[in-house]
C-alpha cells in the first residue's frame, strides 16, 4: 500500500476500464505506472513527458508556488508532491495534452489530483463521430434522382437518323431535343450531346457516379458536335 502523492493518504489499488492504478479515497488523485498510463495517451507520448521533466520544478497543491529541491512548500508549509514508490519530492511538472501533471522521472510514474485524471480522461477519448440524419441522406437521394429525371429522353428507333434532314447517323454523334435526335448541321440550339443514358435514365443506387458519367460523355459529345460545325 502507498500513500498518496499529494495528501498522503493510503491509497487502494483499483482497476476501471482495463487500468490498474492506485487512487486515493480521500482526494481522488490516482498514482499510474508507466505502462498502465501509455495505454490511455500512447507509448511515445508517455516517453516525451519523461524527457521533458528531467530538471523541471514541481508545484505546491496548495499554494502553486513553484518548488525545486525542497521536500516542503516554503510559503504555505504543505508537503511538496511526493512519488509513492521512492519518496522522492517534489515532483517534476509538466504538460500532458494540455493537463499539468506531476512526475518521477526516476519511477517513470504519474499523479494526478482528480480534476488532472477527468480532464485527462476526456482528452484521451475519441471524438463521437456524428450520425448521418436521415434528413439529409434522403435529401441527397432526392437531388440525385432528380438530377435524372431532369434528363431528357429520345425515341431512337433501329436505324437512327436526324428528324430534319433525314441523314442515317451514329446516334453517339447526335444531339437531342424535345425527345427527337437530330445531326449536328440541324439540332437546334440548346439541344443536348446525346449519350446512351438519355434512353434509359432510370434511379439506382450509384446515382452520383452515374451523374458524374452522363456530365464526362456530355463533354465528349459536345466537342464532336463542335468540330462538327467547324469543318462542315
């Protein structure tokens, strides 16, 4: 049994959540191995905090004077922080993901007082990743199949040709309006490159990749439709 780093009550092994530490009954401060405590904050940061506490001062739980080589604070009197394992005081200072935590370097342990362990706690544990609402996802299915259904259609029959001059043609190379393909010499303006999704434009579970589909063969289409009208 140890007695407690900053009170010097004798403390109680405990474990909670998969950790074994000695905590205090009387002030709640909690006394970690090295090895318990790089299971909550990881190895190679417990590694830093050791370097970094070689020589630092230590802090009186009282007061907050700042302490070096003294067992004892000298402005309010209260005991220094005091490693359970081999007495050692003060303890060094340091942060630790923001939280000022006491430490022996010799030990490779930790205290921390109570409000130290939540505020430690809680920055060792991951952000809540938040829900998709079903909300948006149906807005975002509705904005997908709309963006289908805005797509217009053509009747294309075995041997396709342009309504207006009657040319047999590749409807790859054809422009659609108002549900007729025309060639490139008669569609009318604001027709649209034909793709082979305008006859079978129907909602299915990879609405945006197929949307992002239609938008590149729009593209090719349109610079045939282009050249088209340069070298007719």
């Amino acid at each position: 049994m140890q007695a407690c780093p900053f009170c010097q009550t004798t403390m109680r092994s405990t474990y909670a959540r998969g950790l074994v530490r000695d905590e205090c009954g009387a002030c709640g401060a909690a006394w970690f191995e090295e090895e318990m405590l790089a299971k909550v904050v990881g190895a190679p940061t417990l590694t830093a905090v050791f370097e970094q506490a070689k020589g630092k001062p230590g802090q009186c739980k009282g007061c907050e004077a700042s302490l070096q080589y003294v067992p004892g604070c000298p402005s309010c009197g209260r005991q220094a922080p005091t490693c359970p394992t081999c007495g050692t005081a003060p303890l060094s200072v340091v942060e630790l993901r923001d939280v000022a935590v006491d430490v022996c370097c010799k030990c490779r342990g930790v205290a921390l007082d109570a409000e130290e362990l939540a505020r430690l706690r809680k920055a060792a544990e991951p952000e809540p990743r938040p829900e998709p609402s079903p909300a948006a996802d149906f807005e975002h299915e509705y904005d997908d199949r709309r963006s289908l259904s805005l797509l217009p259609k053509v009747r294309i029959g075995d041997e396709p040709a342009c309504v207006t001059c009657g040319r047999r043609m590749d409807a790859r190379y054809g422009f659609v309006w108002e549900e007729h393909l025309y060639c490139g010499s008669c569609a009318p303006e604001g027709s649209t490159p034909y793709t082979d999704e305008l006859t079978k434009a129907q909602p299915s579970e990879t609405y945006g990749r197929r949307a992002r589909h239609l938008n590149n063969s729009a593209a090719e289409s349109a610079v045939v439709w282009l050249l088209s009208k340069i070298f007719k």
